[in-house]
C-alpha cells in the first residue's frame, strides 16, 4: 500500500490574526509555520494503514523552498519520503496546485515505483479553505474520490476481500452517518478526529533531518478567482465587561445567567 | 441573470437552513445584476404578472434532489425560487456526489444559469467541487456576498481561516486561457496528458458559470418581499457507471443525546482545566443549565475529551445563547467556531488573553475555584425554587 499525503504550509495563528501592510498576506514574523490540521491527521492516518499493511507514505507539499520543514515534520511522524514543488512564494490557487500535484502523481506512476494506491488530503487547508484540491486531483487522475472523512477503513488484497484493495469511509452529516465504499486507488480527504496523531520519537526527528527531499518546480499559472485583498472582519473585538474576580464573582454571575434565561 | 441554486433538504423533508441561507444569498447575487431602475418591483413579483417579463434577468432556479411530489415548492417560493428542479433517476438514490454535479452540470444549460450556488456544507462543498472539476470552472468556497459586476466578473467577500479573516476577491469565471481539469473521472488518465486549455465538456468562453459556495454563518436566511410564482419541474441526468460509483449509505445510527452544534448553552473548557479529571465539574455545570460540554482543540489534541466535543474550525460550530468558556485562550481558530454564539461569558486567569476581547462578559480568576463556587450557588437555588 503506497499512500500519498498532500500537505500544505500554512502560518501559526494564536490569538489574532495580522495582515501585512500591502493586505496580500497574512503577517508571518512573529509566528512560525505549521501543516493543517487535517493534514497531520491525513499522515497519522497514512502511517498507522501502513503500519498494518505494509508499504509507503510520501508526504508532498506546494510551496516555498522553506516548506520543506513541514516535510520533515511530517517525517518526523512516519511518513517515509518528501516531494516538495517547489514555487517563488506566491500564492497558488485551487486549479494550479491540483494540476501540479496530478502530474507529479502521474510522474512517479511512469517510473519504477509505480502509482500510488491512495491518496490522501486534508478536508480543506486551515488558511485559504478553497475546499476542491483534493476533487480536483481526482478528476484530473480519474480516481474516484469522497471529502471530509472521520472513519476509514482500507481492506487490502491479502485481507481477503478479493483481488482490490477498498476504503470504507464514513462522516457524520446532518446528525447521521454517511458510509462510503471505494475502490482503490481514490482520492480521499480527512478531518481532524480520524485520529489522535502521535508525537515525534526522536529517531524520527533524526530520519527526517537526514532525509532528502526530491524537488520539482512546477510552472505556476493564474486563475479566474484572484484576491484583492485580506482583513479582519469588523467589530470582531470588543471589551469583556469584568464580573469579578475569582469566587467572589460567582453572585453576579448567577445574576447575569437569570437574566440571559439560562436558568430555569 | 439566473442564479441555480443546490437546495438540500433536511431529515424531515424540510428546505435545511443552510440552504435557506444559500437561497437568500443566490436572490440577492442574482438582483445584483438586475437591470437598475428606480422604483423596480422585485423581479419575481414582475415576474408573476407578466410572464412575457421573464427574461434572464434576477431569477433564482433550484435543484432538489427528490421526486416532484417531495419538492417543498411553497417553502422554495417564499425565496424567491420561480424554477424548481426535481432531479430524478432510477440508477440514483440519496447522495451521490459526482451525479449530483453532473446533473447541476445538465441544469446549467436547462435554466440558463451564469452561476451555481451551494451552502458551504459537506455536500455543498463536495458537488460544487466535482461541477467546478467537470467543467474546469474557478469555485470561491464560503463566501459571504456576491454581486455581478458590469465587466461580467463578480466581486466576493470569502472566509479566509473559517472567517477569521475575509479576502475581498474578484472571480472571473472565463478567463482567458485558464487551466482546466479535462478528465472524466473513471476514466484511465494514467498516464495523461497535462491539463489541456479546453476541456471537451465545457464550451468555449463565454460561458462557463461562476461556481459559489456560502459561508453558512455570514448570511441570515431571509424570505423574499413577496412570494414568487414558482413551476416544478422534473429532471433526470444523463448519467454514466462511473458518475454512480462512489454513493453515500447512511448508517441507521444517530448520534445521541444533546448535539453540540444546536445546544443553547455550550459550557467550554480549555487548558486551564489542567488535565482530563477536571472536566466533571463543568459536564456537571453543563447539565444544571441544559447544555453541552465543548473544548478547545489543546483539550482534544492532548486526548482529555473525545475530538467530537472541539469547538473549533477544525471542529463543531456552535451557536448557543449562551458560552462559558472556561479556561480558554481564545486562539482564532476555537473563536472562529463560536462566531454566532449570542453571548460570551469567559472565565480566565489571564485578563489580557484573547477570549477577553471577544466575550461579552468575563470573570478573572480559576476556574478550579469560581465553578465549583457556581455550582454551589446553583445547587442551592435550585433546591429553594
């Protein structure tokens, strides 16, 4: 079972959100960078299939040269091989990045280690939420594809269920259950709750340092929706007004719970 | 214009309030284009007067996902809808994705629609996706308004980290020498050729729609000023085997007990309850005010409480009357899950942490200290009442 995990490189937000001053980007120098979390799910999910069946992760990233740290972060955690395309720092929209990870999926299948028979993607990446790469991919690869799954389950050829490997997928919708069932490969996308990813070992960490990175630079293209510009929304601050402090607040707490008619 | 929009249908048969939203978004995107004049009557109302007045101009069609007889055609209308579609096949029954996009795809032509509109849900998301995929269209997922401008491009307002951020953007839907996807999924594209300037499926530009979601929290679901005359119609999609091949079954089991996303009071917890023994004293306090135990995604991560209590972007949005969160930092992406709660109640140890500057009300101090305190207090009223 050779899975890949596609990951994106997205900034460390705490408390607030900064934009820079041209309003193209958010404000990344006080903070360090991280992958979605979707995504680390998608590699902790990647590793434990593995784990069980035997084969490869690769984790793949579009992005800046410095993107590749949250390869190695991802190698950190289990994934064996990084694939990094590499791009001048712009930001890439849905369409591009789907046509540059498809043909970096059709490059290796035309090589010596063959397709990949999963692949997997975050539900939608935390910063830009276009929510259609991983659909995208799937069309351009034709593979069958389902998004946003909490529950997956891969049946390979030596589990008995016949000669092809199958996912059963299944997310809650709507206060049900929706199952899906695959056959492999297909593009599938995950939420955070599939799992609780581990943390990385230290021999981890030292594997992922050593490890090389294969580079392509993938040729960016323009696309119909363009940003104009980012902002924090309005009026999304306002000063708390103070109950009290510790214990002694407590009356005017209950007070201000009669008065919201949260008590009954 | 016409504005085709995806309504789906809740587990009662019922237009579900995400699609509501969808709905007033796809009237007010769709007017955004009307011709101005003053004192102009709402275009479905003219509409319903003189049908001869039907023209592209202001109309918003639906696609629903039923048979005819199920179509909730009053409830439709009260949008704004003059167009409803009920898609119908016999090889298709519930969800099914890519036929879903492939029949929106086939009502593009039928109704004449220049955009697609979806709510941002699962389903939303995912059919939009497959439709923008078919016909190597742009998609601008959860946006929060839309209008057309005179060029023919459309000037959005989008959700940038689950609307902690908002991106003014310009979508245009053909432009010139765009990248598509030409595949057909089932298809062997293994290898292929790299993406081709014109997929064979969609027509040369002018032409391709431009494809929307809705960020559900950004638009109240508002009813038409007068009622539309709406027809239903039936549709039934030309669909391929592969169109069918990935299908939701819904499991029998639902989820029990109180949903997070629909409780009235949300009582959360944080890092500041200091490991997973601390959490009984608010699941007990959530209960004295008939709610819902929430936490933030350190609660989750660090394996305390299941991950389907996060509140959280990359959890569950709540929109309670009441949150009182308790221990919480306030990071952008547990706030962004909790934009629509009515009113915020922090307790905090830290008055300069960010929850601060988003509650409404605020307690400084432990919370290993003030809720044991408030169930005291609670106990005791409720044992005089």
């Amino acid at each position: 079972m050779d899975i890949l995990v596609c990951v994106k490189r997205v900034p460390m937000v705490g408390g607030r959100v900064v934009v820079t001053a041209d309003g193209q980007d958010v404000d990344t120098r006080m903070s360090g960078f991280t992958v979605s979390p979707h995504e680390e799910c998608a590699v902790e999910e990647a590793v434990r299939i593995t784990e069980r069946l035997g084969g490869t992760v690769t984790a793949l990233t579009l992005g800046p040269a410095a993107a590749a740290d949250q390869l190695r972060d991802m190698l950190a955690l289990g994934a064996g091989h990084g694939v990094l395309l590499e791009t001048d720092g712009r930001e890439w929209g849905p369409i591009a990045t789907a046509a540059a990870i498809a043909d970096a999926v059709r490059r290796r299948a035309a090589g010596p280690a063959g397709g990949y028979d999963l692949l997997l993607f975050g539900n939608e990446a935390a910063d830009t939420g276009d929510y259609q790469v991983p659909v995208r991919v799937a069309h351009a690869l034709g593979l069958p594809c389902v998004t946003g799954i909490k529950n997956l389950e891969i049946t390979g050829p030596g589990d008995g269920a016949g000669a092809a490997s199958r996912a059963r997928a299944s997310r809650e919708y709507l206060g049900g259950e929706e199952v899906f069932e695959l056959t492999l490969p297909a593009v599938i996308s995950v939420r955070e709750g599939i799992n609780l990813p581990r943390y990385p070992s230290l021999p981890g960490r030292l594997r992922a340092k050593r490890a090389v990175i294969e580079r392509f630079e993938p040729e960016y293209h323009a696309e119909g929706l363009r940003k104009e510009l980012l902002r924090v929304p309005a009026g999304q601050t306002k000063r708390a007004e103070i109950l009290g402090t510790g214990a002694d607040a407590v009356p005017a707490l209950v007070r201000l719970l009669e008065e919201l008619g949260v008590l009954s | 214009m016409t504005v085709l929009c995806l309504v789906e249908l809740d587990a009662g048969g019922a237009v579900a309030d995400a699609s509501l939203r969808a709905l007033t978004f796809s009237r007010e995107l769709a007017a955004s284009a009307a011709p101005e004049a003053p004192g102009t009557r709402p275009m479905s109302h003219r509409a319903a007067l003189n049908p001869s007045d039907v023209t592209s101009d202001g109309l918003v069609a639906a696609a629903v996902f039923a048979p005819e007889a199920e179509v909730p055609a009053a409830a439709l209308a009260a949008y704004g809808v003059t167009d409803a579609y009920a898609v119908e096949s016999d090889q298709m029954s519930g969800y099914v994705p890519l036929a879903w996009a492939r029949a929106l795809a086939g009502l593009i032509t039928v109704s004449s629609a220049t955009a697609v509109v979806a709510a941002a849900t699962d389903h939303g998301n995912e059919v939009i996706a497959h439709l923008a995929a078919i016909l190597g269209a742009s998609m601008a997922a959860n946006c929060a308004s839309a209008a057309r401008a005179a060029d023919g491009t459309y000037r959005l307002v989008r959700h940038r980290w689950a609307g902690s951020l908002l991106e003014d953007a310009v979508l245009d839907a053909s432009p010139p020498g765009s990248p598509t996807s030409p595949a057909r999924p089932g298809s062997p594209a293994l290898p292929a050729s790299p993406a081709s300037p014109a997929s064979p499926e969609s027509p040369a530009s002018p032409g391709l729609p431009a494809l929307l979601t809705v960020a559900v929290d950004a638009v109240a679901a508002t009813p038409a000023a007068e009622a539309a005359a709406i027809a239903v119609d039936d549709f039934r999609p030309e669909l391929a085997d592969e169109d069918l091949a990935v299908r939701a079954t819904e499991s029998a089991e639902r989820a029990g007990g109180m949903s997070l996303a629909t409780a009235r009071v949300v009582v959360g917890g944080g890092r500041g309850v200091g490991g997973p023994e601390g959490f009984g004293a608010l699941e007990e306090l959530a209960g004295l005010l008939g709610g819902a135990l929430g936490v933030s995604r350190v609660v989750t991560s660090q394996g305390w409480r299941p991950h389907k209590q996060q509140v959280g972007q990359t959890g569950t949005r709540i929109s309670p009357e009441l949150y009182l969160a308790c221990g919480i930092s306030g990071a952008i992406q547990h706030m962004a899950g909790c934009l629509s709660a009515k009113h915020i109640v922090a307790v905090n140890t830290d008055p300069d942490a960010p929850i601060i500057a988003h509650a409404d009300y605020a307690v400084i101090g432990d919370l290993n200290q003030v809720i044991p305190a408030l169930l005291t207090a609670l106990r005791a009223r409720s044992g005089l009442s």
